[in-house]
C-alpha cells in the first residue's frame, strides 16, 4: 500500500472525534441540571478536549432548598479524562473560605445518602490553598480521595459512562468546571516499526 494512502487512512479514522464540537452545558440556556442522584441530566459523550459545564448552585445564604447539581457522561473509547478543571468559583456571599462538596461514580447513577460506591469524593473551592485561591484541578483533589469513603483512582479516567455531582451546603455557588478528554497516547506506526527492526536485529545477534 502506498505511503500517501496509508496516511489517508490514517487521518479519515483520526477525523471524527476530532472534529466534534465542544460540548458545553450553561444552565442560564440549558436549564437546571438534575438534583437527583438517581436520574442525572444526560450530556452524551465528552468531545475531544474541553467540555464545559457552567452554572448555580447550593441556596442564598443557606436558605430555601438547596440546588445540587449532577449529571451523567461518557468517556468515548480511545480516549481519556485527563482534566477536571475548575474555570470559575465565586460565592454569593463573597466567602473566601468556602467549600463544596463533590462526588463522581462509575455508571448512570450516583448514590447520595451512601458514598461507599463513589469512584472517588472531595471538597473543593476557595479554602483549599489557605489563600483565598480557587483550587482548580479537581482530577488531582478526587485522585487523592476519596475523603468520604469510596473506592479510589489513580491517574487519568478511562473510557466509560461516569456520574458526577456537585453540592453546596451553606452559600450559593456561581462555577465553571472544564472536563477535559485526550486522545489515549499509541505508539506511532514508525515506532512501532523501528521496535520491530530492533527486536529483530537483537535476536540476530543472540542467535551468533
Ligand atoms: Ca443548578
Ligand atoms: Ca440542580
Ligand atoms: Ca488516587
């Protein structure tokens, strides 16, 4: 086969992922995600790099029913959650110290009275760095959990359908979260060819 057409090929399977748009959810356009744990608003497959999800949460001054906000998305295959980053956190009652609360598990539900089943829990905000600083890799801060209970992970999220809920107890919660997807990093055909060469070459001279 030609090297132009083997590169044709190449390029047409890498195409249509690749060129998906954005996925993003504003609740000021979308609506109000789901507070229930066992029915999250469903945003489909993440597209490749950012997704964002944007909106409100918790309760003014920590009256009337709290918002929380969950939903459900798949990781597509061949790829990774490599990111869980927070792009905005602002409290309505201009708290520097405040904390929320956020939870994600594998599959369509999440459950909220048992954390037992959660991938992984943690709190998240303003207080984390003592500074007054938004703490924005959510992935790490999950990845250290889970600090409630749950099973635990380590490094990037694998392709599959995830849950994740957002929670705030005593203030409201203006947030901007980028859940980020990277291509699953493969050997490039050259490589894996020069590795052949090379294996070949070394059982060659273990044969002299
Ligand atoms: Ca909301
Ligand atoms: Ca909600
Ligand atoms: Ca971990």
């Amino acid at each position: 086969m030609p090297v132009s057409r083997i590169l044709a090929l190449l390029a047409a399977l890498a195409l249509p992922l690749g060129s998906a748009q954005a996925l993003t959810w504003d609740e000021t356009i979308n609506g109000d995600l789901s507070g229930d744990g066992t029915a999250p608003t469903l945003l489909g497959t993440l597209s490749s790099g950012d997704n964002l999800i944007s909106g409100t949460m918790g309760s003014l001054n920590g009256t009337g029913p709290l918002d929380a906000d969950i939903w459900n998305f798949t990781v597509a295959s061949g790829y990774d959650l490599t990111g869980i980053n927070l792009t905005y956190y602002k409290a309505a009652s201009g708290s520097l110290l405040n904390e929320s609360f956020m939870a994600i598990a594998t599959g369509g539900s999440i459950d909220q009275n048992d954390p037992s089943n959660h991938l992984s829990n943690a709190l998240w905000g303003y207080g984390q760095d003592s500074f007054g600083n938004t703490y924005t890799d959510l992935l790490a801060l999950l990845d250290a959990g889970p600090a409630f209970g749950g099973i635990g992970f380590n490094g990037p999220l694998t392709p599959g359908n995830y849950t994740f809920w957002i929670q705030e107890g005593s203030d409201q919660i203006n947030y901007k979260i980028d859940f980020v997807t990277s291509p699953v990093p493969v050997p490039e055909p050259g490589s894996l060819l020069l590795l052949g060469v090379a294996g070949l070459w070394t059982l060659r001279r273990r044969r002299r």
